[in-house]
C-alpha cells in the first residue's frame, strides 16, 4: 500500500505539549510488558509496506496482538517473509530469545479487509501511500468502521494531513512518524494539528515509550518535521559541495561519520553547542550563514543520479555500484549495523 505508482483509493474488499527536550532510546523490553491500559490494546495496521510491516512488528514484540491489512495480497505475503526474517535476525543477535518467534508470530494477523482489520482496535496506524485521495478515501471508511474512542495515527512523514481529512473525532487524530526501519530505530516523530487533544497527546506519547520507543514532539504541523528538515538541509549542503568539485561524496560521509557519529549518538546538535558555548555558535553562524547553499531545489550532482536511472539500492547503483548483492542482503548488513549501534548507545 506504500508503493506510489498507480495506488488506488481504498475501498472495502467484499461485503461487510513537548516533550522536555530529554530523548533517549528505549529499553527495549520485548514481550508481554506492556503497562495498564496498553496491555489489553488492539492495534490495527493499515498498509503492510515497507514502513507498515515493520510498525506491525514493533507492536507485536511488545506484546500487543496486532492486524496487519493491505489491499495487495502479494504485500501481505511479502510483510509475512520479512517479518519472519526481522524476527531471525533479532534472535541471532540476541534481541530477543528463540523461543519469543512464534509467540511474536501469533499476535500477527493479516488480513485482506479493512473492516476484519479494524474492528475493536483502540489504535489504527495508518502508513498507505502519500497521495491525499488515497488517505481520503481510506479515513472516510476508517470514520465508519472505528469506534468513536479509536484512535487514528498517519505514519505520513510529508503530508498536512489535518488540511485534508475529515473525520468524526479530530481530537483522535495525530501524526506518528516513524523510521526505516520501524522495529529497530527508537525515534518517532509525534505531530499533533489543531484539534487533537491533550489526552490523544500524551497516551500516544506514554504508549510509545512503553514500546520501548523515543517520541519526540512538534506543538504544530511543520513541512519535514524535525528530522527531514535537518536531514535536507545537510543533503543540500552536501551535494552543493560536490556540485562546486570542493570534496567527493565519499569523504562527506567519512567526515560525518567520524564526527557526528560518535558526538550525535548521545547529545545532538544543541546538547554539542552546550558544549562548544553559544558565542562559539553564533560567531560562526554570522560568518558562515550567509556563505551556506540556499537553493530551493535539488543539486545537479541528484539530478544526474537521478536522470541515469542510479537511484541507490532499489537499482544495484547510486553514487556505489552494489556489485549484484540483493536488496534483502544489503538491508540486513545495515540492520545489523544499527541493532549494534543501537546497543552501543544504551551503554551510555
């Protein structure tokens, strides 16, 4: 349901306040610890996609029976082969024990209609497509299928949503951004708009915490949210860079990598100007902000990856040439790598 090319609208199949500034990762307490009243939940899943299946799964390990629902059959049985590979690799690296598998499987349901899916769910996470008539046309059934006390969550990490969609009870509904990969990384980015309540606010945020997950909150809808605002800015720096033949994308990412790596894993950018000393910062920034790329578009180094079909991994080349490895093999070299991080960092 992720895919954007030629996605139709859903139809029914057959008949019928901040967050304190303090961020750390979870503990990542897997199975059956969840916290009263989450621990009686339904959660329902719509769009077994790349970021679909992988909210599924991160409810489900923590103990939550979990609907999974997809219009595309071949999405639901793809969502069933990757999250039985997720969970191998998580107990090959000791995340979580063998004997946790089939328990985790049997929470996870997949089902071809949208009304098996979501009856009784006191939480339906939407992560279809981002094309509001899709996201339309699927809320206007979720209004008539879901209780009024459910609530409704879009995983869009783009979309104002709350210009858009109407429903019955728009104090229920929020924006939950997660990340690639859902089960693995801690962050979820929490975007209230202008009705969602107080209430929907901080059961979101608590629910997400008891995951094992780090919310962080937005008082308002902003385009990119924390994450892609800062990533984007980088990227337009970065390529800017490459454009002007100053350095190569190889040594960008050994710069980053060897400085942002270890300093952004446990303080962040402000947590590092604490450090630096606010003078330092702005010294800096009065010189080097007016010399910073300010293009409102794309870099010609992307439009060329772009324009020779080397779109990264999902073409076997981008900027590297992937050598004939497989998509699954790539991914589960990074996943492996951030489960490792991941541990590093809660050492801390």
């Amino acid at each position: 349901m992720e895919r954007t090319n030629g996605q139709r609208p859903f139809t029914r199949q057959g008949p019928m306040q901040n967050s304190g500034g303090t961020f750390k990762f979870g503990s990542g307490n897997r199975a059956d610890s969840m916290p009263a009243p989450f621990a009686a939940w339904k959660i329902a899943v719509v769009g077994a996609g790349t970021m679909g299946h992988g909210i599924a799964l991160a409810f489900a390990l923590s103990g939550l029976p979990v609907s999974l629902t997809d219009q595309d059959p071949r999405q639901l049985e793809q969502a069933k082969r990757l999250i039985a590979a997720h969970l191998q690799l998580l107990a090959e690296m000791e995340e979580i024990s063998a004997s946790q598998i089939d328990p985790t499987q049997n929470r996870l349901s997949y089902c071809g209609r949208l009304e098996d899916a979501v009856c009784g769910a006191n939480l339906v996470v939407e992560a279809v497509c981002e094309t509001p008539e899709v996201k339309e046309s699927l809320y206007a059934l979720l209004d008539g299928l879901c209780s009024e006390n459910t609530l409704l969550a879009s995983n869009t990490s783009a979309l104002n949503i709350y210009d858009f969609l109407t429903v019955r009870r728009p104090e229920r509904l929020i924006i939950t951004h997660w990340f690639n990969p859902p089960h693995l990384m801690p962050l979820v980015e929490v975007v209230p708009g202008p009705e969602t309540s107080p209430q929907t606010i901080e059961t979101i945020k608590t629910l997400l915490s008891a995951l094992g997950k780090t919310p962080a909150l937005l008082t308002r809808y902003v385009p990119g949210f924390i994450i892609n605002r800062l990533a984007m800015a980088i990227m337009r720096e970065a390529s800017y860079m490459v454009d002007q033949g100053w350095t190569s994308p190889e040594d960008i990412d050994a710069a980053v990598v060897a400085t942002f790596g270890p300093r952004y894993a446990f303080e962040g950018p402000m947590g590092l100007a604490e450090n630096v000393g606010w003078d330092v910062i702005r010294s800096v920034l009065t010189f080097l902000a007016p010399r910073l790329q300010s293009a409102s578009g794309p870099s010609a180094f992307i439009d060329g990856l772009c324009a020779a079909g080397r779109l990264g991994v999902k073409t076997g080349r981008g900027m590297r040439d992937y050598g004939g490895r497989t998509i699954d093999e790539i991914q589960d070299e990074r996943n492996r790598k951030i489960l490792r991080m991941i541990r590093a960092v809660k050492t801390l």
